[in-house]
C-alpha cells in the first residue's frame, strides 16, 4: 500500500490520544520487557572470550572476534619513533578534542591522531542536547539518582559523581568558547526533558548541540596549532618492560606508510561500535565506528567493563530505504511525539528509558502490531505532526531543522507526515575500564567517551554522552598533562603483543582475524567469474 | 487482505530492482536506482577512505558535486544524503585549500572590528551569490556574509547553525572568501561576547563549590544497594 494511506491511521486517531496518559510500566513489568525483547537478552548473539583479561567473560559475537583478532603488527617491527610527544590523543570527535585543548592548555606538547578527519565522529550528529542540572528545582545529586536508576543501577558511582558534579563548569567553558546554547528569555540556559530524566537538564543549540559544540571544538583545535595527524588510524599501542604505555602505531590511510608515535602518555578516544551492525542492527553511527580502542587496549591487558550491553535507540528511520538507521531524534518525543502501532494505539510511555521503549517497539513489531516496508524492514509510527497540533503550527521546523531538511531531501514533510521508525545499533554502554581520572589499569594508558565503560551503567541516558565526552576528556587531558614534566619517555616495545600472541596460540584461536577492523568492508567485491583452468 | 498485508509500504525503488546509468567522476556506471551516492562508491567497488564521515548529514565530509540527466546546472549535494537516478552526473569535492584565520576568541578586544584583520576579503563580496547556491544547506550564505560585514552577529549565528562546514561556498567564491569560515568566526564571537552570561549556571556552580549539596550527596551514597534502588524510585 502507498505511505500516505497507511499513515492515515496516525491523523485518525491523534485527537484520541492526545487525551490519553500512560504511566510507565512497574518495574517487573519492565523488566521482563527488556529480558524478553531487548536484544541485550538474545543468548545465540553472545559467547564468552577465550582469553585475555575479561576471559569467560560474554559479549557479543562480533565483538569477540575482534578482541581475539591478531595485531596488524609483527613481533620485531621497526619501532624507530616518526613523532614524539608528551601527550597523544588517539581520535578526533568530542573526547579527543576536549582531551587535546585541555592537555594543550596545562602546558604539555600534544598530538592528536585520528583515522578520518578532524570532526568526523558521532559527537557531530548529536541532536538531543547535552545533561547539565542548572535549573533551580534541579541538583546534580538527582541526575546522579536518574542516570543509576537509567543504568539499572550499575553505573560506577565515582565515576557518575564525578560527571554531574563538573557539569555546570563544562558548559560555562563551552559557552566561554562561544558555543551557542539555546536560552530563555532571561537569558538562563533553556532546559528540556530528556527520557528517564526527572527534570529538565537537557541543554541543546536546536537540533544541533553536537555539530555546534564539534564546529567549535575543532576550531578551538586549530586556533591553538596542536598537531594533528589526520587519516592516521591507530594499529597498535606501545609498551615498556613495565608494561606502561609509551605510544602508538599508526597506518597512514593516504600512503598506507606505518607511523610511530612515542609519547608520555595515550589517551585513546576512539569511540563507539555502530559499525560493527552487531545482530545485523543497522546503525545511527558514523563511519569509523569501529571500536578500535577497545581492541587496542584489550591486546595492552586492559579490562572491559560491561561489554555485553548496547544501546539500540528506539527511533531509529525504516522508510526511506536510504535513512535507515538514521537517527530520529528523541527530542521529537521529548517535545511528546507519540509512537503509535498499525492498529492507531500507542504503546509505551514515550519517556520512558531508550532500553525500555526499544523493548516495546520490538515487541510491537514481533507481535504483528508494525507496519511492514516492501525491503522486509518493520517499524512503528512516530506521530511528529503531533507537535504542531500541540504546541502551533511551525513547532517541527523551528524545533528540529535537521530533522526536517533531512526528510525533505527525500520528499518527505514530517511535520505533516509521521516517520516510520525502529531501533537502530546506537551506542555502546559499556567500554574499557577507568578510574576517575579516566586511566585504564594500564598505567599511562586513558580513555575516554564512549570507548570508556562503568559510568553508564547498563543503559545510557540521553544527554549523557556529550557531557561524559566533555568531562572525561577534560579529566584525561589534566592527568595526563600533570604527569608530562616528571615522567621520562618509556621503551618502545610490541612484548604485550608476544604476550597476548602467546595466550591465543594456547587457547587455538587462528581465527585470522585483523583487527582493529578501521573501516566497514561496504565495497562490493566483484561478483565470482569462471575461468578456464 | 489480511491485517498483515494491509501494513506494507510500497517502495518503488525496492520493488522493481530497476538499473540505472550513472557517471563517477566522468566514468559510466550501472547502480540500482535510489541508493545513495555514497553506497553508489560502494556498489561500483571503490574504496571510500576520504569523502565519508558521518553518513548522517552533519559533518560535511561528503560534499558533492552533481549534475541531472540533461541540464548543464552543476548542484552540490551531501552524498550521504542524495539518491541517485538516472543519467546523473556526480564527483566527490576535494579538500579546499582555503584560508582559516587563527584567533585567541577570548581575548579579542573588539570582535566587530577584528573580522577585518582576520578575514580582510570578507568586505570584498561581488554580490554574485554563487555561495549561496552552493550551499547543500540552503543557507543565504551571501547574505549571511554581508550581515557579518556590517556587525550583525547574531543573525549570522543564527542562519549558519544549520552549517556543517562541507566548505562548498568556498571555491566558487570570486573574492576569495571562505564564507563558512568567516561565520564560524562571527558565531563564536557572538556566543563568546555578544551574548549574556547565564546567571542560574553560576550560581549552581557556587552551590557545587560551597558544598550545598554534601549533605545529601553523603547520604545518598551511605546507602546500600537495596536503600539506594528505594530511593532512586521515590525521584520522580
């Protein structure tokens, strides 16, 4: 059937609805959503590692391959240094330029490295805005309280304090900087409801918090002339006799050369998993979302915390064909866009968790309650000319350019019409192990974003990230710089390699895996011919 | 029809499979139509390393140049956002070598007039406008230029929010001007000294600082894990 006639059913039943509350579900009940639907509980999707330091430990398949895989490097390379530095920051999104100006600006010498461009992260494409409790009725103790109730209460509690705490002197930085946040008429911070938040903390620029907050940050970059290493991806960190980290191995993706950097200390900041489409989920994250630093860091001895948890956001685009996986906001339900199923009815309270709502959706969809597009893909409505409807006409636009231009492009008005949505593969709760300072148990080893784990718990809260970019870059940087003056550049060695090589040979993996994987292998080979003999 | 039935969308595009002629960088290939340009790259085997990024619209990576079957009218677009068809015309757009001025945005004494130092060319401004048909975002970028001239900062910020730094006003500028640049400049100067400190976010960092919220913090955190999953349920 043509869209507009199946979406007829979301105008038909607006007024309805808009009468209608739903509470959220009690917490058994969510429970056994989430342990039913959720695909964090889908046991053919996982397998214990085989080694290393989260041996027996579960995850996701795609994911074990790749912590198991085998360095790009060989035991007895050339490690005679191109570049030495006090501190070097492996990747350029939110976390890598936070890490970098603070490091930059404690007065240490700092390279920053990243496989694409300067920018080119999921930092940039962050739309719902960005966690900070500075309105009056609000206190960090209670986005303390909402993230761990978030997390399913298994968030590090150090770690979260940490986070809520240096929120508001994160965004008078920001704003220091000139990044534009959007205001209220006494030119207070606006802040809007996020879901699972109990108060209003979400700070946005529009639809753009991301973009605006990156465009500035890499401006801040450049303007300070910290050297940057672009189209560099990291193959391998360094190691000395004490196993402390002492550097990086690079592969220069222009002229595919090999570049060793010796430095004081790495702070890895290499991002999310999206790309990995773990259980063939498509993905709102950008290209090089490949979770390079985690398999860096796993081959160095670093332990992983929560690895077997990802974060599938609900709204992620079904129709058109080319947007799939692309993130639709959860601002839209903030501002309360409704989901709504084939038979016209909602669902799920809106605000509830993105753990819980994708449950729901799944659910809807496995029940036969979606609604079904010729490519075999299944979603539910999210009801976005319930804004204007709501709120006055021009809300979406004015709301939500992005989203709005987006959809244009392909024909598609969503402030008159609603999108067709399902979870897409979003982000990563887990990560690699760190203290408050944002140190892995690798000495001189950080990390920080989203390849870090322990503060989100078992389930992120919107608006969480960018402020956990922002302050654990900060965190990493500081550290890192503070150490520069009294610690002696360490051996460059591969002996963690030898090591790690030694336990897969013990352990039979010859799975001849390479990783870190770089970038998705989207180009098509050519199709087999037969040839003669 | 069964209730299932009835919930299934059309989609032309994956219905019929339907091939289409398309050039690659002056180079003819045949690709299902509807796919994107970037997936087009894919499809036709070639390596992406520059010219993708986030695939999601907003980091400029992808800046294109097309042209449809046909009309002489060279557009730009995002590739990661444009569909193709048939008889298109498209080349991914190089890095541009333009100029970005280097600033201390905090210590600038007078923003206004600082522009003039930083970007000289910005006044220089024929008027042509081919920045503005440029823009994947259909930002008036030409206006946007002379309102920076003239030291209006806060509508300058206000139209470029939607810029994503692709650059492609840049090289068809006659005067030389990186129109992208020059309103990230305004922008920042705008945020930075144009617009009014947020009184509520200083005193919540005063509060955080005199140990406000200690007492609550030591009680909250005193709990045990049962008191606690009580406690965050009572937040509401």
């Amino acid at each position: 059937m043509d869209i507009h006639a199946l979406q007829q059913i979301v105008h038909q039943t607006r007024d309805a609805r808009r009468q209608q509350t739903l509470p959220k579900f009690p917490s058994e009940a969510r429970d056994q959503l989430i342990h039913t639907y959720h695909p964090d509980y889908r046991a053919s999707a996982y397998r214990p590692i085989r080694f290393g330091p989260n041996v027996n430990d579960k995850t996701v398949l795609e994911l074990a391959a790749l912590l198991e895989g085998d360095s790009l490097i060989a035991d007895h390379a050339d490690l005679t240094p191109h570049y030495t530095t006090d501190v070097l920051v492996v990747g350029g999104g939110g976390a890598g330029c936070a890490a970098a100006l603070h490091a930059h600006g404690a007065g240490a010498n700092v390279i920053l490295a990243t496989k694409l461009r300067l920018g080119d992260s999921n930092s940039v494409m962050a739309q719902g805005g960005m966690q900070i409790s500075v309105a009056p009725e609000d206190s960090p103790v209670t986005h303390f309280l909402d993230t761990l109730k978030g997390g399913h209460m298994q968030n590090d509690h150090e770690l979260l304090k940490v986070m809520v705490e240096e929120g508001p002197s994160i965004a008078k930085w920001l704003i220091g900087l000139g990044v534009l946040f959007d205001r209220q008429a006494d030119g207070n911070l606006h802040v809007k409801k996020g879901g699972g938040s109990s108060k209003p903390r979400l700070l946005t620029c529009s639809d753009y918090t991301g973009l605006e907050i990156m465009r500035v940050l890499k401006d801040e970059v450049l303007n300070q002339k910290i050297q940057i290493l672009e189209f560099c991806a990291a193959v391998e960190l360094l190691s000395d006799d004490n196993g402390h980290c002492t550097g990086a191995i690079f592969k220069d993706l222009d002229n595919h050369r090999q570049v060793v950097v010796a430095a004081k200390s790495v702070i890895l900041a290499t991002g999310g998993i999206g790309r990995l489409h773990i259980q063939g989920f498509p993905t709102s994250n950008h290209y090089g979302a490949t979770g390079d630093g985690l398999c860096l860091s796993y081959r160095m001895g670093a332990k992983l915390d929560h690895i077997d948890t990802f974060q599938y956001h609900p709204s992620g685009a079904v129709y058109p064909e080319q947007l799939i996986g692309a993130l639709v906001t959860e601002g839209i339900r903030s501002e309360g866009g409704h989901l709504v199923n084939a038979k016209g009815e909602r669902f799920v309270n809106e605000l509830d968790t993105r753990d819980v709502v994708s449950s729901s959706i799944i659910r809807e969809c496995e029940e036969g309650r979606g609604i079904r597009t010729m490519s075999g893909r299944v979603g539910v409505w999210l009801d976005t000319p319930l804004l204007d409807a709501e709120h006055g006409p021009g809300t979406v636009e004015k709301h939500f350019p992005a989203m709005m231009m987006q959809f244009e492009r392909f024909g598609i008005d969503i402030s008159k019409d609603p999108v067709l949505i399902y979870p897409t593969l979003h982000y990563q709760n887990g990560g690699v192990k760190i203290d408050t300072n944002s140190e892995t148990n690798v000495k001189n080893l950080f990390v920080a974003g989203e390849a870090s784990g322990g503060l989100h718990g078992r389930n992120r809260l919107m608006g969480n990230s960018l402020l956990d970019l922002m302050v654990f870059g900060k965190r990493s940087g500081m550290t890192a710089a503070s150490r520069a003056a009294s610690l002696q550049q360490g051996k460059l060695t591969v002996n963690h390699l030898q090591r790690f090589r030694a336990d897969a040979r013990k352990h039979g993996n010859s799975s001849g895996v390479i990783s870190p994987m770089i970038l998705p292998a989207y180009t098509r080979k050519e199709p087999e011919r037969t040839t003669n003999g | 029809m069964t209730q299932e039935d009835a919930n299934v969308i059309d989609q032309p595009e994956v219905l019929r499979h339907k091939m289409v002629s398309i050039e690659i960088s002056g180079k003819k290939y045949e690709v299902p139509e509807g796919i994107t340009v970037i997936k087009a790259l894919w499809y036709t085997g070639q390596e992406v390393v520059r010219g993708a990024g986030c695939l999601g619209g907003f980091c400029g990576a992808c800046a294109t140049y097309y042209r449809t079957k046909d009309d002489p009218k060279v557009r730009t677009c995002l590739a990661c956002q444009m569909a193709v068809e048939d008889g298109m015309s498209f080349t991914i757009m190089p890095p541009f070598p333009a100029r970005k001025a280097l600033y201390d945005i905090q210590t600038l004494k007078d923003p206004k007039q600082e522009l003039f130092n930083l970007y000289p060319e910005a006044p220089l401004c024929r008027n042509c406008n081919a920045c503005t048909e440029a823009c994947p975002q259909k930002i008036d970028v030409r206006e946007g230029v002379w309102k920076a001239v003239f030291g209006d900062f806060k509508s300058v910020s206000e139209m470029f929010m939607d810029c994503v730094m692709c650059g492609m006003c840049t090289p068809v500028c006659i005067a030389d001007i990186a129109p992208n640049l020059v309103a990230l400049y305004v922008s920042r100067a705008q945020g930075a000294h144009f617009t009014e400190k947020p009184q509520g976010l200083e005193t919540r960092i005063k509060e955080i600082q005199d140990g406000r919220f200690k007492e609550e913090w030591n009680r909250v955190l005193a709990m045990n894990e049962k008191e606690l999953a009580d406690h965050c349920a009572t937040v509401t």
